[in-house]
C-alpha cells in the first residue's frame, strides 16, 4: 500500500475551484435560509390558518424527510415538467432544506420572548406589527444565534450531497479527477481535510459571534 | 496503630488544603473521641465545609494526616485503584449527611436506605429489607417506604438522608449544615433525629449554623475563621463567653441575624 | 395522483424501505458500543487516549457524512479495506453516529448533579458502581432523548448510501421514477414511509422515556 499525492497537487487548481463553488454556494445557502426561515416563522405565527398551515406543512416535510430525497424530487421529478439547471435546483433544494430548519428555530425563539416583552411595548403605544416588528423579532434573532450557527455548520457539510445531482462543488470536481487519476483514497482524504478545515473556521466564527451578540441578549 | 478505648475516633493533624493559590485549611489540628459529639461553627468561606468534607476525603488534603479509628485516611503513598479500594472501604465506616440531601431520585425511599448494604456489604434483600424498615421506623418515616424523594419534604428527605448513612453502621457520622437548606419549620424534626443518636452516644462531627441546637448536643464546640481555628471550648463556655474578639463578633452578628 | 400506480410501486418501495431500517438499526447497534467505549476512553487516566478520543469525535464531526462514506467505499480499497455497500453503510454509519452519541452520553451523564456522585462515594461506593447505581439510572432519561434525536438523523443520512447502490428507499425512488415518469406518486409515497419510520422511532423514543423516567411521577 502507497500513496500518492501528486495528483491531487496536479489538480490543485481544480480543487480550489470546487472550494470556491462549495463556499458561494454555502453563501448563498445561508443568506437565502436564514432571511428566508425569518420571513417563513413570521409568517406561520402571524397569518390565518389558511396561510399557515401549508407553510407548516411544507416545514415539517422538509424536516422528517432526507435531504438527497428532496434534491432528487426537485431534479428528477420536476425536472420532467420544466427544465431547470442543476445548480439552481441544489441551490433551491438546500436553501429550502434549511429554511424549514431556521424557521423552525425561529418560530421556537419568538414563542421564548415573554408576554411581558409585548405588554411593555403595547403600554408604551406601539401597535401589535410594530411591536412585533421592532421588540419581538429582534430578541428572538439574538437568541436564535447559537442554533442558527450549528444549522449553518451542518449545511455546509451538506453541500457535499449537491455532488449527487452533478453540481460541480468540490466532491464533484474531484470525482472528475479521480475518474482520471484512480487515486480516490487521496483525493477524498484531501476532501475531508478541507472540510474539516472549514468546519474549524465556522465553529470558531460561530463562537466569535455568538460572544458579540451575548450582549445583547 | 493498635486501636484502644484511647485511640480517638476521628483526628486531624496539621491538615491544609489549597484551592489554586488560596488556601482554605491553613493547618487543622482536631480530635474526636469515641462516642463524643464535637460542632464547628464560623461564617460562610471559614473552611468549615471543607475540612469536614476532607474527612472523608470528597476534599484532597495538600498536607497533613486524617485518622479514622487508628487508620490513616489520607494516603499519599497509595496512587490510582490501590488509593481507590481504599478509600472505599474508609467510607464505608463514616456516614455523611450533606446540606442538599442527594437523595437517589430514581430510587424508593427504602431502596435509597439499603443499596449501599446490599450492594456493598452483599447483604441479602431481605435482611436489607428489614434493617431498612428499622432506619426509616427510627426517624419517624417508615410509612414513606415506598414513596420516592420527590413526594418528600425537605426536614423528611434529610431525615432518609441519615437513616442512609447510619444503614453502613458508621463509627462516625459527618453533617454538613444538614439543616440550612430547611425551611425553619422543618428543621426541629431534623435536630430531634441528631439528639436521639447523640443519645446513643453516636460519634459526630457537626458543621453547623444553628447554635443553639450545637450548644444543647455537643461535647466540644470549635470556632472557625479564615482556614484556622480561632478558638475551641466546651460549648458552655464558647457560646457564653468566647475568650477571642473574633468569636465575639461572630456569635453578635448572627444573634442579630437570627433575631 | 395514479393510485393504480401507488399501489403497484408499494410493495417495492415497502421492500426498500425495510433495508433502510436494517441498515441505520445496524448503523445505531454498534454505534452505541463505540460511543460508550469513546465515553470511556475520554475518561482514560492516559492523556494520549484521551486526546485520541477527542481528536476522533472532532474529526467525525467536522466532516461530512456523505466524504466519509465515499472515503470508505471507494478509497477503502486502496488501504486494504474491501467492504460491500450496505457493510459500508453500516461501518460508516455507525462510526460516524458513535462520535455524536458519545457527545450526547457524555452531555447527559454530566447533566447528573455532583452531589449524586458526592453521596454515593460518600457511603464507599466506587466510580463504576457510582455509575451503574446512581449516574447511569438518572441520565437514562436524558440520553435515551438524544440518541432518539441521532437515530432520526441516522435514518436521514442512511438516504446517501443510495449513492454507493444500496437498494434502499430513497435508491429506489429514484429508479422508479425513471421507470414510470410518476415523480409525484413515486416521491409521497417514498416519504409517507420515511415518516412512517421516523414516527415509529420517535414513538419508541418516548416509551423507553417513560419507562426510564417513571420514578420522577411516581
């Protein structure tokens, strides 16, 4: 048994590409989740049932169902109907994912900030939205911090699965390079190191954040 | 060391404990003889707690020596399972009563009585049964044999809490202000328990808050402050006319507290 | 909806279902074995072993799932390490879950206050009775809550080894639908049983609950 790196030296410039993709799709990802789970709680809290209970629908759907499921529903399945470019179907397919989940945790932090929060505001002559909108929604942001970050560290290991349905983020591309060189012990050890390298960043990012908005909590 | 009718029950000498850079245990000499009660008083962060906790060893003394009955507690020679088995079998003969009870919440009020005789003595489950029924009949609670401690009021919780340590048959039995975390109706039902064992000539060591309750039933009464022992007498004499300012002090304020 | 066609494709999915269940049943079996080793070796008396537990729980989960199973499918081989798919996907699964489920443990053992600990040493229990007796009994509850939450994952996750062709429920879905053109039938029913199994986990979840926790309603 030998190993040879080489290779994944040779295709270095490819990798970098695969880690560009996976960290602007993370970005993507995480923006279109977090303001989207936002917008999905509010929504799901404040609406008639009419309104609300498909958007509960949908979020418990994406939540007791695997992720590779819903990306292949998405490609192959709407795919018969209209035609969509894989990675805007990955992109969509996991923002969605995760939306349902931050929504999830938002719908919990809103219902955490206390009764006493609103009659306060109420008793200063804020109206009920601007209550919500400028007492309830900003405390329930700060708590939900922590698990926002955990969800986003998650999500990004999830971008790997976007590999499944042929959108060329890094364990796509190294495949490709793999199917070349026959070197895939290397190539995925190389791939998890990244992974866990980025992941080190996050955690760190993540605990940095999370000690800036303590303050305000 | 043979053991005698001399040989003191419990004795400390020169015992100093550190925690980081503060030392809390600044050199503690003390003597227990057999059958004798002895009560430390002193404000909260004297070292009073720790050095009845060092006793057993739930504290590890930095210097010093601990003797149970002849045998030396502390044991700085013995290291990883030898000190263990050790120590295990040191605790089998002091029973501690702690401030916020640890009853064993998924265990029966009976079943907390009689798991350590059972599982450490290999005492049958009928014997066990019988000797348990005996501890909970003696502090009033045999009628709660198979409630569980979360039914319990805090003066009955503490009340189980001794009929477990006394279920080992313990030469000594330590009480870490047993009855502070008690609402102040229920610690009378506590204090009857402690005199009825004083009775029985049980040796104790009592860290306490309670003065008047530690000048009826002790032999000894110790003042401590700051990690030393400030003044010690017989509690006649150290609750009605201490000899040090401090002592004095003390005893004022929390007169005053109390009144 | 072409109900003919649900109820033809049902047995075949039931069918690959029931190898999703196996193999994250498997996956979870030996994870608990390899998360309570872990457990333990974080409380090794060694410092390199301790290290090592830690430095595999870190990298385990710093990683993606779905690296690690391609790492062993298909770069295994290169180490001498042959395994058929559903092997891999148990080995992998069960490795990767062992690593959470020795943080859930660990969380849970902790959650028992030291004074728990403190009186049963006090009365010369020693630290292994001091788990089996006290500890153990009264984190139950707490674990048994945690590794439920890591088994839904498990089932979740179990969806990728589709990927290295075991015939598994989401595997299957997708060869249906590109044999019958019915994406809409194929995938509700595909995940009507994903939330069937994960219902059912959920529910044994909070029975073993119940029975770990009677003593705090009794």
């Amino acid at each position: 048994m030998e190993f040879d790196f080489s290779p994944v030296i040779t295709y270095f410039p490819t990798l970098i590409k695969g880690i560009g993709a996976t960290l602007l799709i993370g970005l993507v990802v995480a923006i279109m989740s977090i303001i989207g789970g936002q917008i999905v709680a509010v929504i799901s809290l404040y609406t008639r049932k009419v309104v609300n209970w498909p958007l509960r629908f949908f979020i418990w759907l994406f939540m007791t169902t695997p992720l590779l499921l819903q990306l292949y529903f998405l490609y192959f399945g709407l795919g018969q109907w209209i035609l969509i470019p894989a990675i805007v179907v990955g992109v969509l397919g996991l923002g969605f994912h995760y939306m349902a989940y931050n929504a999830d945790i938002f719908i919990a932090t809103i219902k955490s900030v206390s009764s006493g929060q609103y009659e306060a505001s109420r008793s200063l002559g804020f109206g009920h939205y601007a209550t919500i909108f400028y007492i309830i929604i900003p405390q329930a942001f700060y708590r939900a911090i922590p698990q926002l970050g955990n969800n986003m560290i998650i999500m990004v290991k999830d971008i790997s699965v976007l590999s499944a349905i042929g959108i060329a983020e890094l364990v796509y591309l190294s495949q490709y390079a793999i199917s070349v060189t026959f070197r895939p012990f290397e190539f995925y050890i190389t791939i998890a190191v990244v992974y866990y390298l980025i992941n080190v960043l996050m955690e760190a990012g993540q605990s940095w954040v999370e000690r800036r908005a303590a303050i305000r909590k | 060391m043979t053991q005698t009718a001399e040989t003191p029950m419990v004795e400390l000498k020169g015992v100093k404990k550190r925690f980081g850079n503060l030392e809390v245990l600044k050199g503690i000499d003390l003597k227990v003889d057999r059958g004798k009660i002895i009560s430390i008083i002193g404000p909260s962060g004297s070292g009073k707690s720790t050095l009845l906790r060092s006793v057993n060893n739930l504290e590890v003394i930095d210097e010093g020596t601990i003797m149970l009955d002849g045998v030396q507690v502390n044991r700085p020679d013995l290291k990883g399972l030898a000190f263990e088995r050790h120590i295990n079998h040191i605790r089998q003969n002091m029973g501690m009563v702690f401030q916020h009870f640890n009853l064993f919440p998924h265990l029966s009020t009976l079943e907390n009585v009689t798991l350590a005789p059972r599982k450490l003595k290999g005492v049958d489950a009928r014997s066990a049964r019988e000797l348990g029924m005996e501890l909970l009949h003696r502090v009033g609670l045999a009628d709660k044999a198979s409630a569980y401690p979360s039914s319990l009021s805090g003066g009955q919780k503490q009340r189980v809490a001794i009929a477990r340590a006394l279920a080992m048959r313990p030469k000594v039995m330590l009480f870490d202000e047993a009855t502070s975390a008690l609402d102040p109706e229920l610690v009378e039902e506590v204090n009857q328990v402690m005199k009825s064992l004083a009775e029985e000539h049980m040796t104790m060591l009592i860290v306490t808050h309670e003065m008047a309750f530690a000048r009826d039933v002790s032999d000894w009464a110790m003042f401590m402050d700051g990690g030393v022992v400030v003044e010690e007498n017989t509690p006649e004499r150290l609750f009605t006319n201490p000899d040090q300012e401090r002592t004095c002090h003390f005893l004022r304020k929390h007169l005053a507290s109390q009144a | 909806m072409d109900i003919n066609l649900m109820i033809e494709i049902a047995p075949l999915l039931v069918k690959a279902a029931w190898v999703t269940v196996d193999i994250s049943a498997r996956a979870l079996f030996f994870g608990f074995f390899i998360a309570s080793a872990l457990v333990a070796l974080r409380t090794s008396r060694f410092l390199p072993v301790r290290w090592s537990a830690r430095a595999y729980i870190s990298v385990v989960r710093g990683t993606p799932y779905f690296v690690q199973l391609l790492l062993v499918f298909y770069g295994g081989p290169a180490i001498g390490l042959r395994l058929d798919p559903f092997t891999c996907g148990v080995v992998v699964g069960a490795f990767n879950i062992g690593a959470y489920m020795s943080e859930a443990m660990r969380g849970a053992i902790e959650s028992v206050e030291s004074g728990q600990s403190e009186a049963s040493r006090s009365l010369g229990f020693g630290r292994f009775a001091t788990l089996q007796y006290i500890v153990l009994p009264q984190a139950a509850g707490l674990m048994i809550r945690s590794v439920g939450v890591l088994a839904i994952i498990l089932v979740k996750n179990s969806s990728l080894v589709s990927i290295i062709s075991v015939v598994e429920l989401t595997y299957q879905a997708q060869r249906l639908t590109g044999s019958t053109y019915k994406p809409l039938e194929v995938f509700s029913l595909s995940a009507l049983m994903y939330i069937v199994i994960i219902y059912a986990v959920m529910g044994i979840v909070e029975l073993l609950y119940r029975r770990a926790t009677r003593y705090t309603y009794l």
